[in-house]
C-alpha cells in the first residue's frame, strides 16, 4: 500500500512479558524490515508489590533509577537510529535528554490516553516528558488539536489489528462451530456492565462473557451466569471472536475513544460485528454492509435477534467487514509503515 520505508535499527522499549500488543508492533516492525531490538524494563524493576503500587503512582528516584540507566546503557551499546517507546511510564526527563543528545529519533506510541478524564494516575513521568519526542502516534481525533496547539509533531494513526494473530478460521468453519451466540470479549469499563446485562435480562438474549474484572461490577450469581472465562489472549482471544456469531463491541468513552481495537480485530477474524455506532467506526467500515452499529440497548437487541436468525446475512457482512480490513490497512504492518515514513519526512494519508 505504501512505499517502503527506510531500513533502521530500533531500540523498542516496552514491556513485553505478558504477551500483549507491544509484542505485535515489535514483529511488524521486523515484518516491515528494521532490525528491531527488544529493550524490556522489568528486570530492573522491583516486582514487589508493595513497591509496583508505589511506582505506578510515584514513578521516580530509586524506584526507576536502574531501568533508566539501563535503557542508557542499550542505547551505547546498540546505537540505534531510533528509540521506540510503548507507553513510556517510568524513564525522567534527564534520561530523554541524554538520548537525544546521541542524535537518536525518539518516537513515542502510546495507545492510552494521559490527558483524557479517566483518572489512571500513571502519567507522573510522561507529563514531564511528552514535549521531548521527535514522534508522537496520535489516536484519538480529539488529540490532534492538542498536539497541533502544543506544536508537537504528531502523526494520525489508528488501533490496528495484527497480520499474524487475527486471522480467519479454517475453510468450512460455521455455525455448528459457534458456540458462543452473543459475544463480548473484554473488560467492563464505562456502564458496560449495565448495558449488557440488560441485554440479556430484559431482552433474554444468549449472552457470553470473557473478561477481567467482572467479579468487580457482578455479583457472584450473576458472573456464573454469564461470565464464562478471565481475559483471553493470542490464540485463545482469535478462537473466542471464532467461536461467537455476534461479537460486541464498544468504545471507552471514559478514555475519549471513537473506535474500539477489537472492532479491528474482530473484521480481520473474519467474524460479525456488532458494534457501538459512533463517527469512528461509521467512517471504518460501511453500516450494514461490512459491520452493524447501535446507539441504544433497544437497538442492539433487536439488531442482535435478527441477526442470529439470519445467519447467511451475517457471514455475508462478516465477509465483506474482514475484506474493507485489509484492504484499508488496518493492520499493524500498514500503520507502523506509515509512522517510519513519517520520519523519512513523507506523508501519507490516514487510513480512515
């Protein structure tokens, strides 16, 4: 889709013991022909609870100060062309400026949001150091007149699914392989819990839940209801959107969020989404062609019922949601090429 963008060596900086998204960039990246070298600060970090709490909220002096100067250290060692930070938490104003001082591209990817109204109390460090990046990866259309405010140079890029993990099912997959009829895979943020459980109460329609901290927001008789597994991962999370005829999607209104990344990795599943109607993803994926969005509980629930009845209808819709994925880019390959040809100093159009 895009042109290919310059060979680097880059320093990516995340943690990466869990499995999680950062472990997805970091292999597109490769995919996409840097030499990428992985740089994960937890080895110098107590994992003390006790201490980890504390850091979370106060990340400074001695709490940080190894993994600092051990992110130093790589850098002479590995001199890369670029430093590539992952939500970036812990590492002080002092450490930025040394790096810059080596003549390293700093690029900042944070898919969180540090200035929205979701108290996370977790941005200590990164407000002291936001400004001193060569690159921020912006998500969030209500960003982009901050950082244009702020004159800090910024790049519109979007939650993005991966190639290598969000896939199809075998040919011949169908509804006898759906085990799940009315899906939501995640955790309960917003009113979440309501919403959905209303859908099933009030509407009596057959609800299955994965997810974290559900026993925060349900009731023990009610999370044996519905609530079938903790949060899935990887090969697990792909075989849960498989195995459910409609997945549910919604977005963090509390994080200024207008799309969901599930939405993205749901279509690229090649699964039915069924998804909150908002300017994001109506400008995504085309309404009741390639996905089916909702403004109320009402509206989904009907929604939903029809669609479980109309299976053919559905695949169809999943078909065409999977195929707009690809061919729009919304993988993370297109995306993290975009941000490297950025630093080549050539734009490219946003995605959606």
């Amino acid at each position: 889709m895009y042109q290919t963008p310059t060979q680097r060596k880059i320093l990516y900086v995340s943690d990466l013991r869990f499995g999680g998204t950062a472990t997805y960039r970091l292999e597109a990246l490769r995919r996409i022909g840097q030499e990428v070298i992985p740089f994960d600060p937890a080895p110098w970090l107590s994992q003390s609870r006790l201490l980890s709490k504390l850091r979370y909220s106060y990340p400074i002096g001695p709490l940080v100060a190894e993994a600092n100067k051990s992110l130093l250290n790589a850098g002479k060692s590995h001199k890369p062309d670029v430093i590539w930070f992952d939500k970036p938490l812990i590492f002080t104003p002092k450490t930025m400026q040394e790096i810059k001082a080596t003549g390293a591209k700093t690029v900042c990817y944070n898919q969180d949001n540090p200035f929205g109204p979701r108290n996370d109390g977790c941005w200590m460090q990164f407000y002291r150091i936001y400004k001193l990046f060569d690159l921020h990866c912006l998500f969030r259309t209500v960003d982009v007149p901050r950082y244009t405010e702020w004159q800090l140079p910024f790049i519109k890029v979007q939650l993005s699914y991966d190639p290598a993990v969000h896939f199809p099912p075998p040919t011949g997959w169908n509804d006898s392989n759906r085990t799940r009829a009315i899906s939501f895979i995640g955790t309960p943020y917003d009113d979440r819990h309501k919403f959905l459980r209303t859908l099933a109460e009030t509407y009596n329609l057959p609800l299955v839940i994965s997810g974290d901290r559900w026993d925060k927001v349900y009731p023990p008789e009610v999370l044996t209801k519905y609530v079938v597994s903790g949060g899935l991962k990887e090969t697990a999370y792909r075989e849960g959107i498989w195995q459910s005829k409609i997945n549910l999607a919604f977005v963090t209104q509390s994080n200024e969020e207008d799309v969901a990344h599930k939405a993205f990795e749901i279509t690229a599943c090649g699964a039915f989404l069924l998804a909150l109607r908002t300017p994001g993803h109506q400008a995504a994926f085309e309404e009741d062609k390639e996905a089916v969005f909702f403004s109320s509980v009402e509206e989904c629930a009907k929604k939903a019922r029809y669609y479980l009845d109309h299976r053919a209808e559905r695949e169809a819709i999943a078909q065409r949601g999977r195929e707009r994925a690809v061919r729009s880019g919304y993988d993370n390959d297109t995306q993290l090429k975009r941000v490297l040809l950025k630093l080549d100093g050539i734009e490219t159009p946003p995605t959606i």
